[in-house]
C-alpha cells in the first residue's frame, strides 16, 4: 500500500492507493547449444504469452535455428503487460578437414 501525506500549518492531506507488482512469466530458451552442420536446434519460448518477437523476425512461440547466432526473444504476458526475454547462442561444429597424405604406392 502506497501512503502519502501532506502536513501544512492548518491540516493535514492525506491518501494511500494499493500497488500491484507484477512478475513477469519466465522464458528460458535453455543454455548455450552446439549442432553438427546439417542439423537444426527447436528454440521453444513456452506458451500462454499474448506475442512473440525474436530478433529473427520471427512471431511464433518456436522457431527452428538451422544456423549459428545469437537468438533471443521478447513475449508479452496476456495478464500484466510484462515483458519477458532470454537469450541463447547456438553454434555449428566446424566440418572436419581429412588428410592422410599424399598418395603412395607400395
């Protein structure tokens, strides 16, 4: 409860109006996450928020990383108006070079 007063040299003014705090619902993207080229990686940001925005363009609750960044995203909660955001680096293993030498004859 918010409380508030006023003192002056003949009264004294006061109110008080309650104050609701809101916790914004959680989203954890999971941690940082590496993939074999060629593959791919769900980023699921839960359901139950009002709007979705990644910083891919993307408005779904899931997208598909196919390719290493940085991927994060922002969701609305339908009841408060709150904001929550999470971030996740996704990474692709370097493509293994080959080389048993030059070629040989026995």
């Amino acid at each position: 409860m918010l409380y508030g007063r006023i003192i002056g040299s003949c009264s004294i003014a006061q109110d008080s109006m309650p104050i609701m705090i809101f916790q914004p619902k959680p989203i954890f993207l999971g941690n940082d996450t590496t993939f074999c080229p060629g593959d791919s990686v769900l980023l699921n940001a839960g359901t139950g928020f009002q709007s979705y925005a990644w910083n891919s363009g993307d408005t779904a609750s899931r997208i598909v990383a196919s390719k290493g960044n940085i991927y994060s995203v922002a969701a609305v909660d339908p009841g408060s108006g709150c904001i929550s955001k999470d971030t996740i680096a996704v990474s692709v293993y370097l493509e293994p070079v080959v080389n048993i030498g030059p070629d040989t004859m026995v």
